[in-house]
C-alpha cells in the first residue's frame, strides 16, 4: 500500500463548478499535511498546509481528518488557471515529505 | 533571481556515462533533498541532508550518490547511468522546522534522458 494514495483523474469540470480531491494517508504518526500544485513540467510549489482545524485560503479549504487518515481539498468556482495536478503531501516519523502520485484537475470553458 | 536553481535543465546521455546534477540555493536553509518523478509514480526521495555533515539515504538511493559541498550547494551524482534513470529530477530545500516539517521549496528541475 502506498504511504500517500490519490485518485489519479483527471477531473474534468466547467469553469465554476466546485471539485474536491481526496487522500489518504497510512502513516498514522504523520504531523504535517500538505497540498501541492505542480504545473506540466514544472516544479510543485506548495498549495496550502493542512490542519487539524481546517483551513480556507480564497477559493480553497483543506480539511483533515485524523482518525480516518484522510485529507481533502475543495476548489470552489474552478478558474481555467486552476487546471494543473495537485499533489497530497504527508511527512512520515523523520520528517520527510512523502508525495501522493497527483490528482490532475482540467478546468474547461 | 531564482532561490534554487538546478544546472543542467537538460541532459541527454549514453548508458554507462557519470553525470552530475547541481543543485544551489539563496534561500539559507539547512535542509536540502534530491527526488525524482516518473509517470505514475509520483515524487520518490532519492537522497536528503538536514546539514552540510549529513548525508541520509532515500527510499531509491541505489545507483546514486551525493556531495554537500556547502549549505548551499547539494549535488546528485549518477556513477554509471542506466536507461531506468531516465527522468525529472528536482531539488528542494527546507528551513529546520520546530515541529512536523515545513514547507519545501522546489528548484525547475533537470529532465534527464539515458539512452
């Protein structure tokens, strides 16, 4: 089992609509939860961090759920520059980051 | 200009070649990292220092190797190239966090070709 499991996509939704992308996660002693946005053949450059709270920035909320080792991230009102892979992070018992594989998101006119 | 930066962008080279991939940045942190991503698999560590004295392996370190020349500088050495290293290679760097991790700033990468 991988250690950070994503629904590969693609989505494909209309500008506007709303889409959510989960993840799980296996390592249950994991302390910090990221999203990562990674354009074609760029680098990833971090989305929001995650907390146990929950947390919006704008159009995007992220939300954790510990007792299901579970992490979700929620685009409201999709913009054509939102299209792009978002990649699900978690850091094992060393502090190291560990990648999910990515969820491509394609956000049409 | 960039905060980390990776030299070459690209390379193409023949099995069996060494090659060296460097890394540099201006951002003063400690923690540097070396990763890899295929199709498919995501983003794999290849080899990380927390350091200028540390050295750690990765999950795929095999066929691979390092040097911190200094804080600044973490470079990825392929002693023999093979077709199956074929592929993106990032650096990121990372303040030392107090707790959990923080976040990690990526370089543009190196698209690697072994033929």
């Amino acid at each position: 089992r991988k250690e950070v499991e994503q629904d590969p996509g693609p989505f494909n939704v209309p500008e506007g609509a709303t889409v959510a992308f989960n993840c799980t996660y296996s390592n249950s002693a994991s302390q910090s939860f990221f999203w990562y946005r990674q354009d074609c053949r760029k680098e990833p450059k971090l989305l929001m961090s995650v907390y146990s709270s929950g947390n919006e920035d704008g159009r995007f909320t992220a939300q954790l759920n510990r007792a299901s080792q579970y992490i979700s991230l929620l685009i409201r009102d999709s913009k054509l520059s939102d299209s792009a892979t978002y990649l699900c992070v978690a850091t094992t018992g060393f502090q190291k980051l560990v990648f999910g594989t990515g969820t491509r998101l394609l956000v049409s006119p | 200009d960039a905060d980390v930066t990776q030299t070459p962008r690209n390379r193409i080279t023949k099995t069996g070649k060494r090659i060296m991939l460097e890394c540099s940045q201006t951002k003063g942190h400690d923690r540097m990292y070396w990763y890899r991503q295929d199709p498919g698999l995501g983003l794999r560590l290849i080899y990380y220092s927390f350091d200028v004295k540390d050295i750690n392996k990765g999950e795929i370190s095999d066929g691979y190797s390092v040097s911190r020349q200094a804080q600044a500088k973490f470079s990825l050495s392929l002693e023999s190239a093979i077709p199956n290293q074929t592929a993106l290679y990032f650096c990121a760097t990372s303040e030392t966090p107090g707790l959990g991790a923080n976040e990690q700033f990526f370089g543009p990468g190196t698209r690697l070709t072994v033929l």
